[in-house]
C-alpha cells in the first residue's frame, strides 16, 4: 500500500489536478488504490492566515476581500475542470457551505479583535478541505473510484494549536478503521495533510509544511509499503537549486542524512516526515509531479556509502546567542540552567557549541528571546546576532574520515565564520555566517566538495 502527498504546486492548478489524476490512475493500476494526502492550493493558505490577520486588526472588509479571492481561485478550478453542469453545481454549493463557515470565524475573530492558535487552525484548515474536495470529485469524474475522508475523524492531537503532535494509539486505531477497508475495497482514498482534531472535535493544524508529517503519519498507522512525497524538484539534490542552478539529484540518501538536511534547511521535505518513517523503516520517495517518469530520490535506512558527502544546506534568518561568564570555569551547572531557561520557554536549539567561560546556541524562534535574556542576565553576560545563517555540510561517516572539515573550511577562507558546531553527530559539520554571505558560502562549497566527488 502507497502513502501519495502531493504539496501545493502540485495542485496549484486545474491542469496541475489533471496530472494528479494520470499520476494515481497509473499507481492504482500497478500496485493498487493508494492514499492521497493532498496540501491546499498554493497560496491559499497564505491568503488564509492574511484574511485571519486582517479580521482580527478589524480590517473586516479586507478580510472578506482575501475570502472572495479563494473563493474566485477554487472556482475557476471548478469551472475549468468539469464540464457537467451538475457536478459544478455540487462542488460550488461545497465550495460555498465551507467559505459561508469561515466568513463566520472571520467575523468573529475581527469583532473580537483577537486571533488565538486555535482560531487560526480553524481558519487555516480550509485550503486542504476544499482542494481534496475537487480531487475526489474529479478521480470520479474520470473514472477513477475514490472517497473523500476528512483527515479530521482519524487524525487525532493533543490541543497544542499551531503544532499539534498526533496521539498515536487513538490516531492508529481511527486510521486503520477509516481508511483500510476503502483501500480494500479499492477505492482510492483522497484525504487532506496539515490538519486534525484534538479528542473532542476541534480542529488543529500540524503546523506549516505538515502535510509531509501527516502523510507519514498515516503511512505509519496503515503500515505502508512506502511514503511518496509528490513536490515541483526531481528529489533531494545536493544543494538548494535556486542557489545552484547545476545541483544533482540524489538518488538515495539515509534516513539520518535526509533528518539532517531536512532541519537545516532542505525544504523539498518537512523535518518532521523522516521520524516516524524511521521508526517504522518504512522508504520515502521524494518525487516531481511534473516529471512522474523520474526516478526521484529514495530515503531509507542505508544510504549510499560510496558518496561521503550528500548535499550543503543552509537555514536563514536564525538568531545567534552567546553567554559568558567566568562562573564557568571548574564549575558544574551552568548548561544545565541555561537549558532549563530554554525548556522553559519551549524554545529549540539548532546548534550548540561551548567553550570553559562560553556557551554560543542557535535559535529559529524568537518568539520568547526576551524573557529568556531577562532570565540568564543574573546568570551570565549575553549577546544576540540576529539575521545570520546556518550552513550545514551533509555526508557520511566523517569521523572515520580524514580531512573533511580542512576541505571545508579551506575553500572559506574569505568568509567570516560566527560559530561552528561539529562532531556530535558523524555525518555533519554546520557553521554559522551572516546571512549575506550564505548563498556565497553554499557556492564556494559545492563547487570545491562536489569537483572532489564526481
């Protein structure tokens, strides 16, 4: 059995929905009704979350301006694709019946004045519902049987709005029962990534780019054969192609290398899919819907030992922090007040590197930075960076290996490096630069490790 995602620009228009159609019709036929996790329309869900910020600055009538654009956008995909008249008059009155709800959350939020988590998962929730909507109706339409389930009735979370985690046991359950007996009647199940429900009904989102992490999930629970990851690029590659137009496509990367490059920066995946895939050693294959025929790039336990280096990836616009004290020194203690700050203020670190007086971290959140300095100010003297990157190289076994990081940090020469972090995991080495010399850093490295590796 196939877990099939496919992201926004794969659904990003009616003729993007049609190659949807050739791309499960061929699945179906070779290896037999497959699940697919479809993401909202692209920039929908930015138009959504811009609607929510409007309502609730009481700027209702934009509000509803965004509305009516959503509104426009799924139903020239509607008129597009279906030409009988009864089918359109279905899928509008669909169409409408959700936007008539959000119109009333809109209203709420903007007479309120308040925009909470968990309205804006109400809010948020509506691009997939209606995208999943149109292709269920349309695989029908072309002879393809399939049904509709809101993600919603078997995906079950804790009420941690904005990035909610899945109870796995309940979620299992709901989802062995719901989706398998479609799959076994063989009928395509068409259902929507980024959203649930927590055990009383309301609705929650996994938070942005979780339609990976959902269609996981699912894998996990249904025990698939595979997790395929439809996007716009040909697979994992060695470096972001929008940085480097001659990027490779890798063809197998383990599961550890692609969590890392996942997290530091690769967003053809989210960094969440890779953990229960793990757990479970189910394969990820990252696939372009707009090449169906390519191979793509197939992530599973072993990866491929004869490339020691995969792929550079770079995180921008992080913040660094630095904490000095001379209390440090032969003393025990101070890690473990600093992190408790952070665990305080449910705050990740990237990357860590410390030193006998100095401890120097990386952050993507900033959203409490302020209460944490103001806690470990009486503790230590501390320094902010903001707008600096990580870069982050990839590969295999480095500490079996001699002169990986003298290959690196030669071709930097002419690059100010802030803060590096190596060696507490063997297959990467990550650095920290301004953001303007990133993109710089990605080049000068891919052009000197990737010459040695051909």
């Amino acid at each position: 059995m196939l877990v099939m995602k496919f992201g926004g620009t794969s659904v990003g228009s009616a003729e993007r929905f049609l190659t949807i159609v050739d791309i499960v019709r061929k699945t179906s036929e070779e290896d037999g009704a497959p699940v697919v996790v479809v993401s909202a329309m692209s920039g929908v869900t930015d138009l959504l979350i811009k609607a929510a910020q409007e309502a609730k600055d009481r700027n209702l009538d934009a509000a509803l301006d965004v509305l009516d654009k959503i509104h426009e956008k799924h139903k020239d995909c509607i008129y597009t694709l279906f030409q009988q008249s009864s089918i359109v008059d279905e899928l509008v009155e669909d169409l409408e019946s959700h936007l008539n709800k959000l119109d009333i959350i809109l209203r709420g939020v903007s007479y309120l004045g308040e925009l909470t988590k968990r309205s804006l998962d109400a809010i948020s929730c509506f691009g997939e519902l209606l995208s999943s909507l149109i292709l269920a109706t349309l695989l029908k339409k072309k002879g393809i049987e399939s049904k509709w389930i809101d993600a919603r009735t078997f995906m079950v979370t804790d009420n941690v709005f904005g990035k909610a985690n899945p109870l796995w046991e309940t979620t299992t359950a709901k989802a062995q029962g719901t989706i398998l007996p479609e799959l076994a009647d063989n009928r395509v199940v068409v259902t929507q990534g980024f959203i649930g429900s927590t055990a009383n009904g309301i609705t929650t989102t996994l938070g942005r780019g979780g339609s990976d992490y959902s269609a996981a999930i699912i894998g996990v629970a249904c025990e698939a054969d595979e997790i395929q990851i439809w996007t716009d690029v040909d697979g994992m590659m060695t470096a972001d192609p929008r940085v480097i137009p001659d990027a490779m496509v890798l063809s197998t990367v383990s599961f550890q290398a692609a969590s890392e490059l996942a997290y530091f920066g690769a967003k053809v995946l989210h960094p969440l899919t890779i953990k229960p895939a793990i757990e479970k050693n189910i394969p990820v294959r990252i696939l372009n819907t707009l090449k169906p025929d390519a191979k793509g790039t197939v992530i599973a336990d072993e990866g491929d030992a004869d490339q020691p280096i995969y792929a550079i990836a770079s995180k921008k616009s992080i913040t660094a922090l630095f904490f000095s004290s001379l209390n440090m020194l032969m003393s025990h203690g101070f890690l473990a007040k600093v992190f408790t700050v952070f665990d305080k203020y449910r705050t990740p670190i990237d990357l860590i590197a410390t030193s006998e007086v100095s401890v120097s971290v990386t952050i993507d959140n900033t959203e409490n930075i302020e209460p944490i300095l103001e806690n470990l100010h009486e503790l230590c003297e501390t320094r902010v960076m903001h707008d600096v990157a990580i870069v982050s190289v990839v590969g295999t076994h480095f500490r079996a290996k001699s002169g990986i990081a003298g290959r690196v940090f030669d071709c930097l020469k002419d690059i100010n490096i802030i803060m590096i972090s190596g060696g507490a995991s063997d297959i990467t080495l990550s650095f920290v630069v301004s953001n303007e010399d990133a993109n710089k850093a990605v080049k000068q490295l891919h052009d000197h490790l990737f010459q040695k590796v051909k």
